[in-house]
C-alpha cells in the first residue's frame, strides 16, 4: 500500500494530475461530446440569424481549446504548474476541457451598457428634435444625426436616373387641380410580394428598412407575419373625425415656396392631404399649429400636449400622421413619375424609444412601437405594390417622436427641400389613396 501511495505522488508529480481509470475517461469523454453535440445544434438553430451568433463564438473558442489541447500534448512543460486538486476536481476540469462551450460561457464578461437615466430629460428632448435631416437656415447646410447621410448617399444613384431634367422653378407654385381630378387611383398593383419573402427578416430589413446607427432592431420587433397581422381597418364612420393631420416643424418650406406664404410649405401640403382625405369619405382634422418658429429645439415637447389635447378632445381619432419635409444634399432630387406626373418621394419613419448607446429610454416609453411598425410596414407594401418607387424605404431612429398618443400614427417626409410645392402637392395624392387602402374597413 505504501509503495503505490508513493507510485501515485510520483505520477502526481511528473504530470501534474491525478490518473483516470480507462473506463472512467470513455464514459466522461462520450458524456462530454453528447453534451458538446446538443449545445452546438441548439446555439446553430437558435442563433444563426446574427453574425456574432452564440454557435460560431463558440466554435471559435473550442478551434482554439482543441489547438491547445493539441500543444499540451507535444509540450506539457510549458502548461505545468503545481496543483492540489481532488480526483473530482480533476474530474470537473477534464469534463469542462472536453467541453469548451462552458469555459466560454463562464469566462463571457458581462458588457455594462450606459443607462439612459445618466442623460437628463432635457437632453434627450434636444436630441429628438434635431434627430431628423434638416437644412441650416442660416448656413444652407443639410444638418443630419446617426446614419441619415448614409441613406441620402445609398438613395442619390436610382433618384437621380429616374429624374429627367428639371426646368428652373418658378417664383411660386401654382395650386394643383381641383381634387386631384387628373389622379386615377390604382386598382391593380403592378407588384405583389409574397409572405414567404416577407417573413425572412434579412430581406425584410434589405428592402423595406434603414436601420439608423443610432438604434438597434431584431427580427422579434420586425415579424412579418405579425405586424401584417394586425388590423389598421378604422372602426367607426365618418359621423364623428377619424384621422388628424399636423406638423411638428411647421417651417419646412420648398424649393419655390413664397416667403411668408403658408400655403406653399408643408403646412400648404397638409391642407391638400386633408381634402383628398375628405374626398375619399374620411372625416379629417388639419391641425396648423407651429411649434419651430424661431428654434427646432423642443419643437416635439411643445406639440406634444396640444396634440394629446385635441385626441382627449375627439377620442374618434384613430389615426394620427405627422408630415413634414426631408432635408437633402442640394444636388439630390427626390422625384418619382406617378401617372406621369412628377412627384415627390415620401419617406415613413419610425422610432424606436431606443438608441445604440444607452438602450430602450425607460422614462420615454411609447407602448405603441409594435403597431406604428405595423401601420408604416403596411403603408410601405401598399404603396410599392400600387406605386412602384414612389417611396423611400422606412427609416428607423432612436426615440419616439411623439407616436406614443395613438397606435395608427404615421410620421411622413415629403420630399425634401430641393423638391417644389407642386411635386409634394402631386405626392398626396398617391399618399392618400394609399391611406385608404390601408385604413379603410
């Protein structure tokens, strides 16, 4: 007995570990590999939709566990250190060496993220005011946040092929025709996409979204079949107002609009938005208040509780759009063809009560972010089936832009300030056949 106590020190001594019987390491080694096999299988099914997914970290891992593994074998003196471990220490050690997932797991540091509370209230506002593209009125430069210039530069090829020379804009826009009487709402879509393609969140995101650097998205919150699936039909009839249309920047002007003319910025625009509306059976309000007459800072938090007042005020209100007007490079032109007719691009944009750095905006929340998804996905189907290339694709940023008071609300660009009054006067109408075959029961 004492001449194998002292074989077992020497052994211990020279490798550094306590000896296994045989039979012991076969069942070890099988119960590590079944282990290894159903973690991988679950991390490949569950996870391959990221590019950083749980499967290929820990493949990555376990390529460098099995080149170690290998170089412990050819040099065990350059691994060797003393060590006291008991038979089932050395046990649980060998089990997590055959089975790297583990080690991975547990030596994963934990990412600390900033929380949103640490910014002020203030600033956030502030941030979500200047969060959409604008143009200096002081300097004539286009002001943008996050990734919006990368959009503008991805959008500038295909606007500008489909965007015949343009004669010199006259001093002011003359008004469009009584009711669209020109305009012939399509019937028919000229395109159609499948449910399928739909559901693939990668071609989802490709063709119908720009994700803004500013905030994050996953295919959970952008499910196809869920946000198809979710009514956007209005419930009640035309007895009492349906639909509200305002502007958060009021001052958004074009590229002809006559100084000091209402009537021919993005308010003029809306006006016309609430008669084609009206034609089509609906009961609108147009809300002209302006909230961005001397500064955009706070131009949100200043409309904000005049337009929760006025849906206090009229609970038939289902739908809310908010339209205002992109700001572009001045090479850039947003021009479609629509019936012939020349026309301005719309753009839907969404927030998402998140940014990048800092996570969801607890104190900011929007309990509606699923259903704008839904109205603007449906919107943006609608509108490139019946009128192909007529929008831009959906733009997602970080906070909410006041989009919180009412599941069916739209924030809409039209065009931008390169664009005139007439081409945006041209794009409601497309808009607002759009808007009703999207909303009507």
């Amino acid at each position: 007995m004492h001449h194998l106590r002292r074989k077992a020190l020497r052994a211990r001594a020279k490798y550094g570990a306590a000896r296994m019987p045989r039979r012991m390491k076969m069942k070890v080694s099988a119960a590590a590999f079944l282990a290894l096999v159903v973690l991988a299988a679950g991390a490949l099914f569950g996870d391959t939709a990221r590019e950083d997914s749980l499967f290929e970290r820990v493949a990555g891992h376990a390529k460098s566990e099995a080149y170690l593994g290998m170089l412990r074998a050819a040099s065990p003196s350059i691994f060797y250190e003393k060590q006291e471990k008991s038979r089932l220490e050395y046990l649980l050690s060998f089990m997590f060496r055959a089975v790297p997932v583990y080690g991975y797991v547990t030596d994963a540091k934990d990412y600390a993220t900033q929380q949103e509370s640490e910014i002020s209230y203030e600033t956030i506002i502030a941030r979500e005011a200047s969060d959409e593209n604008y143009v200096d009125e002081a300097t004539g430069e286009v002001v943008t946040s996050g990734g919006g210039a990368a959009q503008l530069a991805a959008e500038e090829a295909p606007s500008e092929q489909e965007t015949p020379e343009q004669e010199e804009p006259a001093k002011a826009a003359a008004p469009p025709a009584e009711g669209g009487a020109s305009f012939v709402p399509n019937q028919t879509p000229a395109v159609t996409y499948a449910k399928e393609k739909l559901n693939d969140f990668d071609y989802l995101i490709q063709n119908f979204y720009v994700v803004d650097r500013t905030t994050t998205i996953n295919s959970s919150q952008l499910n196809a079949a869920d946000l198809l699936g979710r009514s956007m039909k209005l419930t009640h009839g035309a007895d009492a107002p349906q639909i509200l249309v305002y502007h958060t920047h009021s001052q958004e002007r074009f590229a002809d609009s006559a100084p000091g003319d209402a009537a021919t910025s993005i308010v003029g625009v809306g006006e016309y938005l609430t008669k084609l509306l009206g034609d089509y059976g609906f009961h609108v309000l147009h809300h002209t208040g302006e909230y961005d007459v001397n500064t955009r800072d706070d131009a949100y938090a200043k409309a904000g509780p005049v337009i929760e007042q006025i849906l206090k005020e009229n609970p038939s209100i289902e739908v809310v759009i908010d339209l205002h007007r992109d700001g572009v490079a001045e090479g850039t032109r947003l021009v479609t063809d629509v019936q012939g007719k020349q026309t301005a691009s719309i753009m839907f944009f969404n927030g998402l009560s998140r940014t990048t750095a800092n996570g969801d905006i607890s104190y900011l929340p929007n309990p509606y972010i699923q259903d704008n998804l839904a109205f603007s996905l449906q919107m943006q189907i609608a509108a490139q089936e019946y009128y192909p290339g007529f929008s831009r694709t959906i733009y997602l940023k970080g906070y909410r832009y006041n989009m919180h008071y009412c599941p069916k609300s739209l924030l809409v660009e039209v065009g931008a300030q390169t664009n005139t009054v007439q081409e945006a006067m041209n794009a409601m109408e497309p808009l607002a056949d759009v808007i009703a075959k999207v909303i009507s029961p």
